[in-house]
C-alpha cells in the first residue's frame, strides 16, 4: 500500500487487514478507532475491541511529512518509523519490560502498530498532579544503563558497533534538535517563544558568552560523539508508568550519540517538574516533601544507573579493564549529563517547544518566577558541568537556586 | 577484470590498456614496472617509460587482502582502496599542491593509479639524514587546517556531513588502529616487539594505571569522536617532500574520527625524530642546532595550523560565532593532540609497528636510551593532555624529559 495518511475510518480497514489483527482481536467485526492527535508529529490512533476496549487495543502510529504542531513547512523525514520499529525490538532484548511491544511494521506507509499502554499515564502529568511513582526511578535508571551499554564500544565489538552506527544514522531528527535544543533558543531566533515577563532575564543570558560557549561544545558532542544508541528525547513526556511499570515510548529520535544526552533530557526534565511545583502545590509541607521525593528520584536514577552499568562493564566488557578509567568514564558521563541537562532546562523555557508542567502555570507572575528559577538550574548545571564529581553537586545546585526575578517584576 | 594481485609482467598490461595511458606515456611501447614492494600492505609499482623516466611515470597501488609486513593471517579490506581514491580527490579540491593527482581507479582491482612522487622523499627518511625541509611546517600546517576545518561540522551542513560519516565508515583499518595504537602495547600482547633493555621500564609503564586509563580514554575518543574526516595514519611515513613541495599520501586509514589524531601522529613522530638525533648526529653543537628546528618545526605546524584553521572558521562557518568557544575547541584540539600524540609515541617502541628513526640506530643501548627517552615523553604528553593550554608546554616536556635508564642498564 503506498504511503497515504490513515484515518479513523481507514485505520480500521487497514487494521483488519493485517495478518496480525485475528491474533489480536479475535472478531475483527467489532473494532473501532479514536484519533489520539496527540503527537506533535505523528498520527496516532487507538484502535480497539468495541466489546473488550481495555485489553483488546492497539496503538497505531504513522509518521507525516511535516511536524503537525508547527506546521506543514516544518519538514519530517518519513523514515522516522522505520528507525522507532528497530529502536524499539532492540530495546526489548535488553529491557523487554519497559517497551511496548511491536506487532506489525509497515515499510511503505511509515506505520507502526504496537502495544497500547492504557493503563499507563504519561510522567509528566502524572507529576503536575504530584503522584508519586515507587518503581519509576530504579526502572528508568536500569533501563538507560541497559539500553545504553549494550549498544556502547563497551559491549560490541568495534565492527558491529559501526555497522549498528550507519543503520541509525538519523539526520533528519538530529538537525531538529541541533536547531531547537541547542541553536535556536541561545539566539534571538524567530520560532522562539518566551514569556514577556522574562525578558531581561533572557537577554542576559542569551548574551552571556561563557554560557553560549559551553552550549556550543554540548552541541558539538551531539553532533560528534557516537557512544551509544541513545534514545534522543528521554524527557518525561516519553516515559510512561502506573504504580508497578515503566515503559519509554517515542524513540523516533534515536541515533549513535552521547550518553550524557539520554541521562540529560531525563533529570533536566525532573528538574523542571521540581520548579513548577512551587505553583503546582500550594501547601507548604506538601511541597516540600513532594520536591524531596522529586530530588531523591533524580538521586536514584543516577545511583541505579551507575550501579547497573558498571555492574554491566565488570560483566561484560572484554577490554576497558581498568578501574580508575572507569571511575573517570563515569565522571564524564556525569559532566556530559549536567551539560545536557542544563541546556534542555533552558531551551524549554526560551525557545519554541515549552513543558506543560510550567504552561499549566496560569499566573503569568507565578510562571516567571518558576522559569526564571528553571533557567538559573540550567545554567549553573552547565557551566558547572566541567567539574561536577557527583549527583548531589547537581542537587545541590537545584535547592540553592533563586529567581532572577522577583513576584513585584515588571520587566 | 576481477581481482587479481598483479605482478611486474602483468601491471605493465594492465597500465597500457587504461584509457588515460596514451594521455600520460604518449607511446605505451616502452613502458616497464618496477616492484617497489615498499608498502606494508599494498603491492606498489613504479611504472614509466623507458625513454623518458622521471616525466613520464606513474605510481600503481594495489590492495593486498593482508599485510604483507605480518602475514596472510593478518586480513585488511579491500575496500580501503576505494577510501583511499575518494580521500584524494576529496583533499584535491582544498589542498590541491599537497596531494598525487590520481589518473584512475579500478573498483574491481582494488587499485588506484596516481602520480609518482620521484622529485619527493618520505620525510622521515630525510629527518634521519638530518636535513632540514623550509617549507615542510608551514604546507603540513595548512594541509591539516583545511583538511579538518571544509570535513568538520564546522563547514558542512549537518546532513552533508553524516551523509560522508556513512561513506567514509572504515571499520577493518579503524580496527587495526585501534588494536595496535590503543591495546596491545599496553598490554603483554604477543604480537609486541620491545627492545629487552627495556623490559623493566616497559612493565612499569603498562603497570601505570593511570596512564593506561588516559590511553584508554582516548582509544574512546578514536572509537567515538566523528569530528572531521582525518587522514588516519598521518606519521611522518605518509609524508613526501622536498625543498619546495610537501605532499601527503597513503589516506587509507581515512574515516571521521578526531581532529587530535592526525595532528598528534604528526608532532609525536616528530618528537620520535627529535629523540632519535640523539644517537644520529654525533656532533654536539649539530645536534642541538638540528634538535632545535625540529622544536621550531612543531611549534611551526601548531601555529600555521591554529591560524589557518580559526581563519576558514572566521571565513565560512555559519554557526559557533563564539570567540570564547574558538578559543576552548583549539585548547581541547591541542589537549586531545598531545593525548594522541603521546600514545603514538610509545606504541612505536612497545607496540608491533616500530619507527626507522629508532630501528636505524645499530648500537642497542644507545637505542635503549633513546626509546626510553621517547616513552617518557610520550607519557608526559599523555598524563598532562587535560591541562595543556600552550604548544610550548609540549615543546617543555621534551627537552626536560629523561630517559629512565642509563648507559650501562643491563636491566
């Protein structure tokens, strides 16, 4: 079938020509489609059983030409799917719990059809309304280490490891980050958008020499540095729990870069959710103990991820036997995570793509002073990131923090 | 025609049925071939006109599947043939005076035709006959600047540069690299060949954790770092000249990888040449005048290097218009240069590839001496690569450095 985006009438025809729709479904007579339109660049549909929606349901997702929430001059490389179908069935050798699972691929129409996680909320939101999640930390700390190692020159021989590096070669998505996380957001660059209220705060740090400079290197690491298959976009609008599972969803942007990346966008994001809370929950103790609970994930995801990879290295690894390079390995991942981190907190403050966990914010006073707050994280993360030796200097940073501006600002 | 190794008789058939034969020989009656069976990896015929030998000839490099230096058992791709053309018509169009004008290539033969460099000789030759080349600096400094800067991120658009990522993908040669630079000397590989007065201060060298460590942290650069397209093997070996020409040959081992790699070969094999007058030129007041152009001669390249390359930046990039990030990217070329310098250094002593500068040297404790003396330096460059900010400080190194056994070492 040539490539034609899908509606929620043909998405049914086309499920119930699949050859795995019977295995799926049992009676394909009774199945219906809803349009999630949730992606920013993708249609996704749920499809599923009229008579059993909850167990007998899957997710449809095809990729278009241009990105939906920008707009159709806002080009998208087709071949997305193809990447996000491998992504995912190599990802689910190493964790195979924490991916949905992949049912069909279908070349032609850059369409994937796979497991639907409606037991299963998105972190992000589950986080502005302050629920907490038990397993999250150690499972996402497990799943980076594993997914990360296992595709590093620690793991695979080197031929194999450079073969892996042409098959997910992404240079379609990595221009979009090249541009919207590192290059767009440190200029005055028209697609940005930036409450009114900041504006001082932003021009200081836009011409903040020092701070550009460190961001280019970050961005040159990106573009440079092939250490592993990352994931790309392991913020928390990726990742999806319940009380007892996580699944990371959404690995489109995936290709060879720096690990620091992966661990970056995941706590810079958590970071985020931490300086929200101060409009999200208006009891004082809540808070508190909410943001502790915040600081201790972040805390537990590194010293899981440290832990499992190394414990991985020990095993696995036929070279790089050498502890002090190890120790100094870690070190710079950690560096590279601060320097990653820190930059992902700003551009979701100053440039085009915002976090809901700070849009949710509806006093525009309020929402200032929390993505003033976000920014100086951000900023500190990286211009620390050079000499930053363990998880708690980035807390630290985190609690120590203020806003540039204050509740009276009229900037 | 399939691939077959050629010989004498047969390249002189081979060469006359080419297409641009007539164009290069006029009359392809007379020709004749001469096995220079001077490549460890490659037959290589000289083949030219009886009548007219040094204007009309040519250079015919063929691939071997092995290294005839080691053995049949030692494979090596084909496909490095390919590289190798692509590379020189690539460098052709930014350094057009500093590379053999290719006249043909044979994708099925594995063979490139090329022009043959009889007014040149190989540097390192001429550095052991202690002469002095005026222009050798300045063109190897230029040569490297633009062929690093219009390869790099710098340059190219993001796409176009992982496109060349992909075509340049060198795994086997990457992997000889990687095996006889980066591991086995640091390790009691069987295939190392040490000098036995050595042996003492060779074990507590690889018993160095923290220098095997840093060797292994930039074997991670090497493995990693898709900075710009370098030469890959660019000792003073690869490097034709005379008093008014320099030409750079033998791209073979061409893949992205990091900008430091090209340059440290190039420093640290002079620094090799630096060490080995010790024993080469018996005059006191010669030695230290010669010792002190190849100082110059460094500290020349660096400089010509460093401008040239921030010039092209300044020129043509349309992004990094950072002064302060200029400035940081040439400190970590210089730290990674003196990284990977230092490491070739000692891999050309304690590894299987050994330098004529040092093999030439007949008395073996005068050699001792002198390959000690390199492995300290060597070393030096390699524990202080993180804080050098100075081309000076490397130059420093060189003349404090001692050699860690005497005279009369029976070690």
């Amino acid at each position: 079938m040539s490539y034609t985006p899908l509606t929620e009438a043909s998405v049914v025809t086309y499920v119930r020509r699949t050859g795995v729709a019977t295995e799926l479904f049992g009676d394909v007579t009774d199945i219906v489609a809803q349009d999630l339109a949730d992606g920013n660049v993708n249609l996704v549909f749920r499809v599923y059983s009229a008579s059993d929606p909850v167990r007998k349901s899957v997710i449809v997702k095809q990729a278009l030409p241009y990105a939906r929430a920008v707009g159709k001059e806002f080009k998208m490389p087709l071949d997305r799917t193809r990447i996000e179908t491998e992504v995912l069935r190599l990802q689910a050798q190493f964790a195979p719990d924490q991916v949905p699972k992949v049912f069909h691929f279908d070349e032609e129409m850059h369409l994937v059809m796979m497991e639907d996680l409606n037991q299963h909320r998105i972190v992000r939101t589950g986080l502005i309304d302050h629920i907490r999640y038990p397993k999250f930390a150690k499972d996402i700390g497990i799943f980076v280490a594993r997914t990360l190692f296992y595709t590093s020159d620690l793991y695979l021989s080197s031929e194999e490891k450079k073969g892996m590096v042409v098959k997910f070669m992404n240079p379609g998505l990595c221009k979009v980050t090249e541009d919207l996380v590192f290059t767009h957001p440190f200029s005055n660059h028209p697609e940005n958008r930036v409450n009114p209220l900041l504006s001082r705060h932003v021009r200081e740090l836009r011409s903040n020499t020092a701070l550009v400079a460190k961001v280019n290197h970050y961005k040159t690491l990106f573009m440079t540095q092939a250490q592993a298959l990352i994931h790309g976009d392991l913020h928390t609008g990726s990742i999806m729990v319940n009380q007892d599972e996580t699944k990371v969803i959404d690995p489109e942007f995936a290709f060879f870069g720096p690990m620091g990346f992966d661990l970056g966008a995941l706590i810079g994001n958590l970071a985020l959710s931490y300086v929200s809370q101060e409009c999200h929950i208006q009891d004082a103790a809540e808070r508190v103990s909410y943001q502790k609970w915040l600081l201790d994930t972040i805390s537990q995801i590194w010293h899981t991820f440290e832990d499992e990879f190394l414990a991985l290295w020990n095993d696995h690894a036929v070279d790089w036997k050498n502890g002090q390079f190890q120790k100094e390995y870690v070190w710079r991942l950690l560096q590279e995570t601060a320097g990653f981190g820190g930059t992902k907190m700003m551009r979701r403050i100053i440039g085009l793509a915002h976090v809901a966990d700070m849009e949710s914010i509806a006093d525009e006073n309020a929402r200032a002073k929390c993505e003033s707050l976000a920014l100086n994280i951000g900023s500190s993360w990286v211009m620390a990131s050079g000499s930053i030796r363990h998880i708690d200097d980035l807390l630290s940073m985190m609690t120590q923090a203020r806003p540039s501006i204050g509740d009276d600002s009229h900037d």
